[in-house]
C-alpha cells in the first residue's frame, strides 16, 4: 500500500470515527426532552432516534456539496479543473490537512462531552479543518465567504431564531390549553412529543451525517478517487451507507452526559414546553439543510430548550448552564482548530506517512484517556433523568436516588 493510500484509509477511519462521536454527541437534540418527561424510555429515545438518524442521511446530500466547496479552498470547485488541487498542494497535503482537522473536530468533540456539555459537533469540524487549512496553506486556504455565509451568520441566527420560536409556542400552546388540567395536558403532549422528537432525529440525519460524507469526498476528490462535479449529483454508496451506519450506532449508544444536560440541567420542563421545543428545532434544521447551510443542530435544539423556558410563566431557567454552554460555543472554533493546526505541523514535522500514524496514535490515546475519566462519574440510562444538583462537586459519582441527592446538597443533614 503506497504513502497515500494508507493516509487516504486512515483519514476514512477517522472520519467515520468523528461521524460516531457526532451522533452520541447530539443525540439530546432530539431525544433530551422526551426523556427527560418520560414520554420515552431512555433506551426506546435513542434507539428510535438511531433508525431515523439512518433514514435521514439518505435523503439529501445538499450540505455533503457545501463541506466539499464552501471551507477549505484547496480544490478548484467549478470550471473544468474543479476539483484539481490549488496553489500546487500534493494530494498527500490535502489528504493531511483533513485528517488534522477531523482530529481536532473528534477531541473537541470528546472533552465537550466529558464535561457534558452540548457544544457543536459541526463547529468543532469546520474549527479543526480552517485550524489546519490555516497552518499548511495561509488564509488563502479558506473560503472565507463560505464560512460567513454559511456557517458563522447561521451561527448567530439560528439559536436566537430557535427560542423565540419555541418561546411563541410554549406560550401559544399554555394558552390555548390553559383550561385543561395539568395531568390531561401532560399526557396528550407526551404523544406530539414522540412526533416531534422523531422529526428532529430525522433532520439532524439529513444535516450532520452529510457532513462527514462531504469531508471523504473531498479527500476521494483530491486523490482522484471522484470527481468533483459527480457530488451535487449523489456519492458513492458505500460513502452514504458507512457515514449513516457509523452516526446511527453512536447515536444509539446514547451521550447521556449531553441528554442529561439538555433534560434537566437547563429547564424543568413539561411535555408541552418538549412538543414546541422539538417542532421548532426539526422546523428550523429542515430548512437550513434543503437550502445546503450546515447548521449547527446542537445549538438550534439548545435554543429551543431555553426558549421553551422563558415561554412558560414561572418556568425554572438555570443561566449559570446557559453560561457554561454559550461559553463552549464561543470557543468551540478556535480550540478545535487550534488542535487541527498543532496535528497538521506535526504530521509535516515528522514526514507525511510516519506523521500520519503519529497523529493517528495521539487521537486513539486521548480518547481512551478521555473514555477513562467518563467512566469515574458514569451518566447512563439509569440515572440520566435524577435530579440536577446545580452545586454538587465535580468528580463526585452522580446521584441516582433522593437519598444521594440530600447528601451532596447537604452531607451534614445525613451525617
């Protein structure tokens, strides 16, 4: 197997790999809500939300074409050499400069939800490739008209969008029901719920796989493998099918740190604050993927969540969370694309194949590291819906019955 190649197969690994952490990373977009008010199971949530994320990826490939074209400004995009190589990179250099970024995407990804915070999955990719674009070829690297337009300004706009959507609703919908009874309302809104959460599922497919399958394209395209104008048109099945696959079992698996951040840590929330939250976000991610924006799902559904709590008088909303998460979000480009650029000089330090599997290895290990320090404070189906205690310390083992609950809000109660 030449130099190339196994870089190429690598880097197919690892986007698979990013594709994987993305679905256990955004599952709570979907399915936070629902668990959190018990209109389904925790493993039925993201079980149902799996097939659908499947479904969904097959059904556009519109933000698949905008990943190949409108961040990194390596391949001619139209004309007849679209798809050549720009500024005499080799395809070696190209293949480098994705890979480094996925490695940033996937770290960032990681110690986000380690933490447990619902930070971007598509930020954190695009951060790590304009990191690396940046290190190997300059700001000539990036299309920075891409970014803005579809990237940054959706940034800004869609969680903003997202509450006072959700807000309208949660108040429309508290009106409108305001003389039925609260155990008649919960019920009948735990039905629309399970719609809802479904539609976000299938919509977060149609976005956020295709994300992943742009990044292989582009590095199919810089190696010969495919042809640039062949992408608007549909990719290789194999490229659908493995990136559908790999979103499908990591969203199965279920980030239950995130959904647990998103169900209870933001809001208390009830079953018609759930049903406007989920139909505003499947709302809001549809249409940016028909037009081709790559939308960040996490904070459309995070925005939703918070405007859901601001739409019901008297609801609980914890800022101190908010903060935390609009702090994730702000740094998620710069961190994830610091990484992208320090792993694309050390793959070019050490020589392109040695520097490849360095780079590769260095991933692998702080995975596992970071997988380790999760397993300390396990959040898992069984105790991602106990209360949130907003001043237990970090490190302390998660409270999964009222009597844990006492004792880190009060040890000397129990002592």
């Amino acid at each position: 197997m030449s130099g190339e190649m196994l870089i190429l197969v690598l880097l197919v690994i690892t986007a698979l790999g990013f594709d994987f952490t993305n679905g256990f990373h955004d599952t709570g977009n979907a399915m936070a809500t629902s668990i959190a008010t018990g209109a389904l199971k925790p493993k039925v949530a993201v079980g149902l939300s799996a097939i659908l994320n499947l479904v969904g990826a097959f059904l556009s490939v519109e933000v698949a074409a905008t990943i190949t074209k409108d961040v990194l400004e390596i391949q001619q995009t139209s004309g007849p050499d679209a798809g050549e190589l720009v500024g005499g990179l080799s395809a070696t250099t190209a293949l480098l400069i994705i890979f480094a970024g996925l490695i940033g995407g996937i770290l960032w990804n990681l110690f986000t939800w380690l933490f447990g915070l619902p930070s971007s999955s598509s930020h954190a990719l695009f951060g790590g490739l304009i990191g690396s674009g940046l290190a190997a070829v300059g700001v000539g690297g990036i299309n920075w008209s891409g970014i803005t337009s579809k990237v940054l300004i959706p940034a800004l706009l869609a969680p903003l969008i997202a509450c006072l959507v959700a807000g309208c609703g949660t108040w429309l919908v508290f009106k409108i029901t305001r003389k039925i009874a609260d155990s008649d309302k919960e019920g009948g809104f735990r039905y629309g719920q399970i719609a809802t959460a479904s539609l976000v599922s299938l919509a977060h497919g149609t976005g956020d796989a295709q994300k992943t399958m742009g990044v292989i394209a582009m590095a199919l395209i810089a190696t010969g493998h495919l042809e640039a104008s062949s992408v608007s048109h549909g990719l290789p099945f194999w490229v659908v099918f493995s990136c559908a696959a790999a979103i499908a079992i990591g969203t199965y698996l279920g980030g239950w740190r995130i959904i647990r951040t998103l169900g209870k840590g933001l809001v208390e929330i009830t079953s018609p604050q759930g049903m406007a939250a989920e139909a505003s976000s499947a709302a809001i991610i549809l249409t940016s993927s028909a037009a081709g924006m790559a939308l960040s799902t996490t904070q459309v559904a995070t925005g939703s969540i918070l405007g859901s709590g601001l739409g019901r008088k008297g609801a609980q909303v914890r800022w101190s969370v908010a903060g935390r998460m609009a702090v994730a979000w702000v740094t998620t480009l710069p961190a994830a694309g610091a990484v992208g650029a320090i792993c694309y000089f050390l793959a070019h330090l050490l020589g392109d194949v040695t520097g490849a599997l360095l780079i590769f290895g260095l991933l692998v290990t702080a995975a596992a590291y970071m997988y380790w320090r999760a397993q300390q404070n396990k959040v898992d189906s069984e105790n991602v819906n106990a209360d949130w205690v907003e001043e237990a310390e970090p490190g302390l083992p998660l409270p999964t019955t009222p009597a844990e609950i006492i004792e880190q809000r009060d040890p000397e109660r129990t002592a």
